[in-house]
C-alpha cells in the first residue's frame, strides 16, 4: 500500500509554514510559527479597518465612534501583549545564539516597537475624543492619518519580522525552545485577554485556513471559540459599519 504523503510537512519534514494574505515572508525551518502569522494577520486587518472607518464614520454617531474606542482597545492589549513578549523572551532567546549581523536585526525589532508605541497611543486619544463626542471634522481627519501612518508603520515593521527576523528564528531555536517561550506568552494571558484572543485572530482568516485550525485546535481554545466569537463579530459589525468592503 502506497503511503498518503503528509501534506503538513514539507520536503524536509519540516512544518508547512502558515501563509496569509498581505504576509511578506514564512522562512522554512522546524518550528511551526503558525501563531505568529495568525496574530500579524490580525494586526493588518485590524489596522486596515481603522483607517478605512475612521475618516467615513459619521461624527455624530457616537454609539459607533464607542464601538470603535472597544475594537481599538482589544487590537490595542493583544498586540502590547504580543510586543512585550517578544521583547522580554524571544528577542533575548535569540540574542544569545545570534551573530554580529542578526544581533542588529533583533536589536531593530525592539526600535521599531519603540516607534510604533507613539502613534498607538495617539490613535487612541483620537479615538477616546471622538467617542466622548468633544471631536470636530479635523480632529477625525487627522486621527485618519495618524491611523494611516500607524498601518503603514507597523506594516513595515510586520515584514521586516517575516523576511529576517523569523529566519534567524528558524535557524537558531529548536522546537522545544519556542514551545517553552510559546508557553511564557500564553500564561501571561489574563481569562479575558484569552477570551477575545481566540475570535479576534480567526476573524477574516481564509475559511478553508480556518477550518484546518478550528479542526486541530485544542479543546480549550475550541471552547473560547463558542463563548467569545458571537460577542467579538457584534462588536466588529458596529464599529466598523461605515468601512468600505
């Protein structure tokens, strides 16, 4: 009998490497960075999204400008969450096994979170103004683009990540020591970061791509799926209904 090749491993036995729309690079090696692509996908999505919304959303429609203030915040938390990560853990990880080049690209993933913080947080006092309904037509023109500026800020910094970063991963970290850094992230989480983890990273993912991870995923995260999916997609409906398809 003939054996069905395994479709999740590539010629090397490797994992296949997890590649999304708008993704710069998904370098080959042993560790299976599925999550890391997942979380960048939804940071351009989400970063899309706002600069589409933000300068189409209507200024006296407040209950909008809100649900826009509570999707910033949960885009906002998961992705200081994710930075801090990388910048306590795996860049540190890597530092000790790097050379003198790919020390100075570990190095520019932590300047390039340093660069992106500012323009976070003055998208969110714009979004917090236009909320409380103390915003004119300016104020939302310039909070679109400083929202502009942030997508295309840490877009750059996304595949910068993609192209060197995770290549100098692959080939310094073995499988056992990503799970465990893997591991320091997930404790981290707080239950209602872990909540609104599940569906804010499944949410525009390609459905046959969805399927896959729904179908392998573990049961815990299978059941954040059911309890938080339905609340996230109201809340996406609502903050981003004047956005262009």
């Amino acid at each position: 009998m003939t054996a069905t090749p395994d479709q999740t491993r590539d010629q090397h036995g490797w994992p296949r490497q997890l590649r999304l729309p708008g993704q710069a690079d998904a370098p080959e090696g042993p560790v299976d960075m599925k999550m890391m692509y997942l979380m960048h996908h939804a940071f351009r999505r989400d970063l899309a999204a706002f600069a589409n919304a933000v300068p189409r959303t209507p200024l006296t429609e407040l209950d909008t400008w809100r649900a826009l203030l509570r999707r910033w915040e949960v885009f906002a938390e998961v992705l200081h969450h994710h930075h801090h990560g990388e910048d306590t853990w795996l860049w540190p990880a890597l530092m000790e096994k790097a050379d003198a080049a790919e020390q100075e690209t570990l190095a520019a993933m932590e300047a390039e979170h340093e660069e992106i913080d500012p323009l976070l947080d003055s998208c969110l006092a714009g979004l917090r103004a236009l909320a409380a309904g103390h915003a004119k037509a300016d104020d939302r023109a310039a909070l679109a683009v400083r929202m502009t500026a942030a997508r295309e800020c840490l877009g750059r910094h996304l595949a910068h990540e993609e192209r060197d970063a995770m290549r100098i991963l692959q080939r310094h970290l073995t499988v056992e020591e990503h799970e465990a850094i893997h591991a320091r992230f997930v404790e981290d989480l707080a239950p209602s970061q872990a909540l609104a983890l599940v569906p804010w990273a499944l949410h525009g993912v390609p459905e046959d791509v969805r399927r896959d991870l729904r179908r392998r995923a573990e049961l815990a995260q299978r059941v954040v799926w059911r309890l938080g999916h339905r609340r996230f997609e109201r809340l996406d409906r609502l903050a981003f209904r004047h956005a262009e398809c």
